[in-house]
C-alpha cells in the first residue's frame, strides 16, 4: 500500500472507533448533507468577498479555506463517507483523486494544505492579537482616562 492509502485505511479504523473528531466513518450516500454543505460552502464564498471587499484581507484566506473544505465535504458526503476533520477530508480527497474516484487535478491538494496552513497562521495570529489585546487594553484605558482628566 501506498502512503496516502495507508492513512486512508489508519482514518477509517479511527472512525470505527467512534472517536467524535477523529477518523473517517464509511456511511450511506447522504444527498441532503451534501446540500447543507454546498450551502456552507456559498455561503463562505460570500463571506470572504464580503471581507475582501473591505479589506479585512487577514480572514480572507480562512474563508476561502472553508469555502473549499465544505465543498470537499460534499463530495465526500455524496460519496458516502463522513470526515471528522479537516486532515480526513483531504486525505479522502486524495485518494479519490489517485484512484480515479473523482477528477480533480492533484494540484488543488497543494493549494488546499496552503490554504489550511494559511488559515490556521491567520488564526493563530488572532488569538495572538485577541491576547495582547486583553493584556494591553486595562493600561491602554487607564491611560485614556488619565489622559481626558489632564486636558
């Protein structure tokens, strides 16, 4: 077996051990979430031109991450199986695409590790922003109070 199957099959024994967020489950084509995700997956498109649109470029590759993620969803819901996380989805994907389940140019794999890596250094660096924020706030509104009692 190759790598990617190897990880495919290592998902699968996760996800018969009914571990929450981990594995992948083999289930029966479900078409309605499928739906659900498509319109997920707009949705977040429409988000991140909203956030383009004004310039709130740090989110926007968290949004488009997702907007892929959810399609990949779909896919993977149509094809009856259920990912319980983001590294399932596209490990899936790619054996799919290596197995000639679907037609999807191994190329969007790397453009979607990108994406996924983009979205989570954009995250980390809002939690970091959200934290220095928490700490820096109290000193920053007693100085703008000291200030407004000066003038």
């Amino acid at each position: 077996m190759g790598k990617v199957e190897d990880k495919f099959q290592w998902r699968l024994k996760k996800g018969d051990a009914g571990n929450k967020h981990k594995g992948l489950k083999k289930i029966k084509p479900d078409y309605a979430e499928a739906e659900k995700q498509i319109k997920k997956a707009e949705s977040d498109l429409d988000t991140m031109q909203f956030l383009y649109e004004g310039g709130r470029t740090d989110w926007v590759a968290s949004a488009a991450f997702y907007a892929i993620y959810h399609s990949l969803l779909a896919v993977l819901f149509r094809l009856g199986y259920e990912s319980r996380n983001q590294e399932c989805t596209i490990t899936v994907i790619e054996k799919l695409i290596m197995s000639k389940g679907i037609t999807l140019e191994p190329k969007y794999i790397t453009m979607i590790r990108n994406l996924q890596e983009g979205a989570e250094d954009a995250k980390s660096v809002r939690e970091e922003m959200h934290i220095l924020n928490k700490l820096v706030a109290p000193s920053h509104n007693a100085l703008i109070k000291r200030g407004s009692v000066i003038m």
